[in-house]
C-alpha cells in the first residue's frame, strides 16, 4: 500500500540531515490492563532530563511495520528535539500478544495504558504527553483522542476518520486494497469477530457486522467534541484514504488546527525523500507549542498548506480550506458493458491547467442490467496509466440514474489533455476495485456527466 516505502524515504532522509542527540533505544515490555504484552521501545534524547521531565510522545506505526520503525523516527526525528518518545508494537502485530484489532477497544485502552505508562516515568513530564501516528498508527491516535486519552497535541498522519467510507465508499468494498490489509496480519492473529467483518467486505458485502465494526473504529462522529491541539498530515494522492478523510475532521475539529496535504501517502503517492524534513519538522514545530509551550507562531500561521506535486520543496498556504469551483463535461453514448470489457469516453475540460480538490462525481443512465453488481467509473488523464480519481456504486435496478462519488484526490490536469472516463466492473490495475461481474451479468450504459470540483487557483 506504499506505507512501508513512506517510512523508510522519512527516515533515510532526517538521518542523513544530521547525527542524531539520542540515547540508545531500550527495548523494554508494556503490560496491558488485560495483561497482554507489548512490545515497546523507549527512545530519550541524550543528556540529563530537564526540570519536571522531558516532554513525551506516544508513537504508532502503521500495518505491516513494527515499533522499530517509528524508533528510528524517534532517534533521527524526536530525540535531537528533546522529546522522549515511546513505541509500541501493536497488539497482534509484531512481538506483541492479543489479537489484532484494528484500532478497535482493545488497542484504545492500549494507548491509555501506554500514556500512564509514560507519564509515570520520572525522566517524562506527566502533563505534555502528545501523540504521532501514521496509517494504523495515525487511526489509533484520532480513536484513542476521542475516547479521553489526555494527549496535550496530536498529529495523526495518512489515517482515516470513517473507517467505513474508507473501505467501502457507497456500500461498495475496495476488495483490493481490503485483501492487501488482510495479507498483513496471519490470519490466526485477527479478533475473530472483526475476521468475520474482514471477510464479509472481501466477499464484496457491507453487513450489519461490518457497519458495527467500523463505527466502533471511527473516531468521525465525535469529532465536533475534541478539543486537543491538531496537525492533520494527509495525502494528495491516497487510494486508501483520500483527502476526505482529512477535510471532514478539518471541518469538524473546534479546537486548535492544521492540515498539511503533501505528495505522501498509500498508492499512489509519490513520496519524495525531500519532503519528509518539511513535514516531519512541522510535526516537531506543532509539538513544540502544545507541549512545550514554546510562542513559535504555528498556531497564527495559515492554517492548510497543500504541498506542490512534483515536489519542489514549496507549498501553498491557505486561512482555511482553498477557493474551489465544480467543472462539468457531458460524455454521450452508448455501450453494453459484459463482464472482463469496459467502456471509455473522452472529454476536454476548458481552459487549464486545473488540479483537482473536493472529489466529484460521475452520473450515468443505464439500462437492462442483468445482475450487474456495481460500475466502477475511473477517471484518467490521457495518455497516463495512474488514475486521477476513482470511484464506485451499486446497481439495484435493472434501469435508472447512478451516481459514482469520486475519491476526493489531489492531481494535476495539464491544459490541452482529454480526461478519459473508463466505466466497467472493476477498475484495473491499480487494485482498488477488483471484484469481477459475475458470469452471464450484462448492463447498458448511456450518456454520462463528470463533475470535478477544481481549485480555483491552481498550486504553481
């Protein structure tokens, strides 16, 4: 999911800035309050503890990876900061016990078993504890914010806050990319209540067990009440969980905040190793005004920075959420789609360059479907094999109007270049969407309209 190629390009980038002021890490074991063992990691920076203790963190890494990973974000990042930082394998996962939960109860009191543990420590201050994660990690920190973990900042990073729309916008699963989460943990080591939820979504189904599995992991319907200091660091391109996810929280947070949109992220982010001290040192930046109090401006700063794409170690800054404005083309036609075909129409966008933000949608009439489960409509740039957006919805009727909501991504669209919209079951190579029609299905597909919602100005 690129998470791992993330990782390494931030921490290959900080360590080659410079030697790192950190002591070495000491591995050590947690015990949960349902006395499960975890695996952890302290990092401290190098010397003598201040005055009531080094400000701490809790770190969380993201699926398929370790605590180490985060250590070493600690030692290159955090230590030479003079942060004390903790990290912990996740439960299930790694060298720790339990089972695998994605974020659910278990691994929020985790966190605030982690938190006591921490501020208990006389070398760590008891009050300026804050919390960085990514993916997974970032997940566990938004879900163990909102149940009363007593974080004084956090910054959750590439996570979602709808664990439901993530996976399955519109009720239909990205079986693709929910295979590629399955694949990270054995199986024997998933709660078998949220394996049943995880195979249900593979088979292409949203149950009642899923629905109730997912809200338990989102932390999007207490948002409005959270009011710790918050850095949002998310994706431009991000199939897994697209700026939605981000701009939603944004938009709900009443507390202080920030969101930093870069080129990092799940596929198919490009994850420059430039970038990762821009915003890694954000993080660092954010911290050191909750935590320590320390009159750095950030929190007087604009508060959405969207960096450019390529990287060009600029961004664009924002008061709140940028100027958008929605463009809208016709693709007329018609075609009978079977299952393995497609169908694909062209349509050129006046003026430009454009760059995408705010999602969209594709609206298509459709006629004699014949157990057609769901249309996929991927949106290219002609010419390129990446997709700008993406997106799915179900067929219930044999005739009517769908509307495929698009993932919200951020993409640059060159002026002069067709936009190329390909409608069938499944959409290609990119692993999102990639549960076949079944033998004998068939569906007719009309004329369709493409919504875009566009900047107002585009990023230079």
């Amino acid at each position: 999911m690129g998470l791992r190629r993330f990782l390494v390009v931030a921490v290959v980038a900080l360590a080659c800035a410079g030697p790192a002021a950190a002591a070495a890490p000491q591995e050590l074991t947690v015990t949960a309050t349902d006395g499960t063992a975890l695996a952890c990691g302290l990092v401290l920076p190098d010397g003598a503890p201040p005055e009531g203790g080094w400000p701490g963190l809790l770190l969380f890494h993201g699926l398929g990876q370790t605590h180490a990973a985060m250590e070493a974000v600690a030692e290159s990042v955090f230590a030479p900061a003079g942060y004390a930082s903790l990290a912990c394998d996740a439960r299930g996962t790694g060298a720790s016990g339990g089972a695998f939960g994605l974020d659910g109860p278990a691994e929020t009191q985790d966190a605030r078993d982690l938190f006591a543990w921490l501020a208990a420590r006389p070398d760590v201050s008891d009050t300026q504890i804050g919390a960085y994660g990514v993916s997974l990690g970032g997940g566990a920190v938004w879900n163990a914010a909102v149940a009363g973990v007593p974080f004084a900042a956090i910054a959750p990073s590439l996570a979602w806050t709808s664990l439901g729309t993530a996976l399955a916008p519109q009720n239909v699963p990205k079986a693709g990319i929910v295979a590629q989460i399955a694949a990270a943990v054995p199986a024997e080591r998933w709660d078998p209540e949220l394996a049943a939820a995880r195979d249900a979504l593979l088979g292409g189904a949203v149950t009642a067990a899923v629905t109730k599995q997912t809200l338990t992991r989102s932390a999007r319907n207490a948002l409005q009440e959270l009011g710790t200091p918050t850095l949002i660091l998310q994706g431009r391109r991000d199939y897994l969980f697209d700026l939605d996810q981000a701009l939603t929280a944004y938009r709900l947070l009443p507390g202080p905040k920030r969101l930093y949109v870069g080129d990092l992220g799940h596929a198919p982010a490009a994850n420059p190793a430039d970038e990762a001290p821009v915003y890694l040192g954000e993080v660092v930046t954010w911290f050191d005004r909750w935590l320590r109090g320390t009159a750095n401006g950030i929190d007087a700063a604009k508060q959405v920075e969207l960096a450019h794409d390529p990287w060009d170690g600029r961004t664009s800054s924002y008061a709140g959420l940028p100027a958008t404005r929605t463009a809208s083309v016709a693709l007329p036609g018609t075609a009978t789609l079977l299952p393995g075909r497609s169908v694909s129409r062209a349509a050129r966008l006046t003026g430009g360059p454009h760059e995408s933000f705010g999602g969209g949608s594709v609206v298509v009439r459709y006629s004699g479907a014949k157990s057609w489960p769901r249309l996929v409509a991927t949106v290219y740039v002609a010419g390129s094999a990446t997709p700008v957006t993406l997106g799915a919805a179900r067929i219930g009727r044999a005739s009517g109007v769908v509307t495929i909501k698009l993932l919200d991504e951020v993409a640059k669209l060159p002026r002069g270049r067709k936009l190329v919209v390909t409608l069938a079951a499944t959409s290609g190579a990119d692993g999102v969407y990639t549960q076949p029609a079944p033998a004998g299905a068939s569906i007719t597909v009309g004329r369709a309209t493409l919504k875009l919602s566009l900047l107002r100005v585009p990023t230079r």
